[in-house]
C-alpha cells in the first residue's frame, strides 16, 4: 500500500505551496504601506503596482495558471520592496518648503473699463495702491523688488516672517462700479504635503445651509472665526493650519475686507479687496507665513 500513495499525493502541492508562501509575503507587505502611498510613488511604479495588484487576485487552479501566479506575484513583491525603499525619501520630499514661490497671475476680469469722467479717479487709486504696496513691501524687507505690471497693476516679491511672498495689486473699475477696486493677491510657497485648505466669507445662505445640514464645513473653536468663515477642509487639517496666530493674523485682515484663502498645490493664495498699506500687509504675510511653517504629516507607511 505504501507504494501506492504517490497516486494520491497532489502533483501541484509544491508549487502550490510556494503561491502561498509568496502570497503571505505580499500581504505582510501590503499591511506595511498606506493608500497614500501609491499617489505619491513614479508614475511607472505605481501603475505597475495596480496592474499586479489586479493579476496577483486573479484566483489559479491548473498549473499554467499557478506558475503565471508564481510569477506575478513574485514581481509584485519586488515592485512592493521598491516602494517601500523609496517611502521615506518620498515623505520628506513632501516636507521640503520651496525658497521660491509662483506669482499670483493677473486677473482678466477684472481688466479696468475707463471712461473720460471717471479717469482721474482711477488714476488716482493706482497711485495710492502703488504706494501702499511699496511701504508696506519695504517696511518688511529693505530689499523687495517692486515693479509695475501694467497700468493698473502692481507687483512686489520679498520675504517677511522668512517666507517667500509675491503680491499682485490689481486694480478693477466699470461704469457700474465707483470707486475703483483695488484687488491684492498674496502667495507663497508651501511643502508638497500640505493639506488642501481653503476659507471664503461666511454667508447668509451659507449659515442657512448650515442649519439644514446641506453646508458641512470644519470648524476650529474660535466662534469669531467659525462665524465669519466657511472653512473647506478636513477638520485635522483644518486645525492644524489655522492655528490662534494664523486666526489672529486673518481677522485683521478681515477687519479690512473679509478674505478668500486657498492652499492646494504646494502654493497658498490669500485675495481681498482693499488697498494695500502696511498693517494689511504685515498681517497678510504673516498668516500666509505661518501656514507654510505648520508641521506637514505625511504617513505612507505604517
């Protein structure tokens, strides 16, 4: 009878085994990496990590099919090591806080229409935005550099609470709008990692959104704040941003004109209408400042 058992002894049972040995591999490694990960990987890797993913659950019985398994998942494991090796380089790319920092783009719509009557008032709030934007540029960096876009705009590029800052002092008029606006966009740079933010003015549809549960929002537990902002974010991140100084910094500017803040990107945008003078402009830059240096948590593995 001894001699028998060979008829009964599975002819597939190594390679068998050795599927699930390499599929105890992957899963050890899968557990290692967060779904973060994956965005953040080459392109080419991370394709080719979904590709076999998607081969390697593919169920296998006859042998062909195990061997193709075998193989798959072998390349899946090495394409996992990989990863894995390049986790921390990668989260500490997603820290680096660039030194320079993009210029906010001029505003198309709100190209100046001029008519004859009203000219020298325009005129005039270029002037006047012109030269608050150079004292307050200056009053924070004795080296800024300061130029004029156009006619009716305005740049300066400095570095004040040692960020770098780009502003744009735009100014807008039609026939049915008096005076002149004069819009001022604030940017600097952020780490790669920084979370998406953005904060708008708190409206009367807004707040009745709210109460009907149609408008979700963060919310940081500053009522002052939480009242005048609608704040688009995840509620960590939204925290971990927007800090008391950071608060503190924007309601003064909101004590101008209430502001539009933006971070997506590894850039932060802050827009409000109001012609620029120092205090603005030292508490703008100092909030957009502050934001860039929040911690940046990025977990790709665990």
């Amino acid at each position: 009878m001894r001699g028998n058992d060979s008829a009964y002894r599975d002819p597939l049972q190594g390679l068998r085994a050795r599927v699930q040995d390499l599929a105890r591999e992957v899963e050890e490694r899968e557990a290692m990496v967060t779904d973060a990960l994956f965005s953040h990987l080459p392109s080419m890797l991370a394709s080719k990590l979904r590709d076999l993913r998607a081969y390697a659950l593919t169920p296998a019985k006859t042998e062909a099919e195990l061997h193709e398994a075998e193989a798959t998942l072998l390349a899946y494991r090495d394409a996992l090591d990989e990863a894995i090796e390049l986790a921390p380089d990668l989260e500490d790319a997603q820290r680096v806080l660039p030194e320079i920092t993009p210029d906010p783009k001029l505003a198309s719509h709100l190209r100046p229409f001029i008519d004859l009557f009203m000219a020298d008032i325009v005129l005039e709030t270029c002037d006047a935005a012109e030269r608050g934007l150079r004292l307050g540029a200056l009053a924070l960096d004795k080296d800024a550099a300061l130029e004029k876009e156009s006619k009716y705009a305005f740049r300066a590029r400095f570095r004040a609470h040692d960020a770098p800052i780009s502003i744009l002092a735009q100014i807008a008029y039609s026939a049915n709008d008096t005076p002149a606006e004069v819009h001022v966009f604030l940017t600097t740079s952020v780490a790669a990692g920084t979370p998406p933010l953005r904060i708008r003015p708190q409206t009367l549809l807004h707040g009745i959104g709210k109460a009907v549960g149609l408008v979700r929002e963060a919310e940081v537990g500053d009522e002052r704040f939480d009242d005048l902002f609608l704040i688009e974010a995840e509620q960590d991140a939204a925290k971990r941003l927007l800090g008391p100084a950071v608060r503190k910094a924007l309601l003064v500017v909101a004590s101008f004109d209430i502001p539009d803040l933006v971070v997506r990107d590894g850039r932060a945008d802050l827009h409000f209408r109001f012609e620029p003078n120092e205090r603005l402009i030292r508490s703008a830059t100092l909030a957009l400042a502050l934001i860039r240096k929040a911690p940046v948590r990025v977990s790709l593995l665990r």
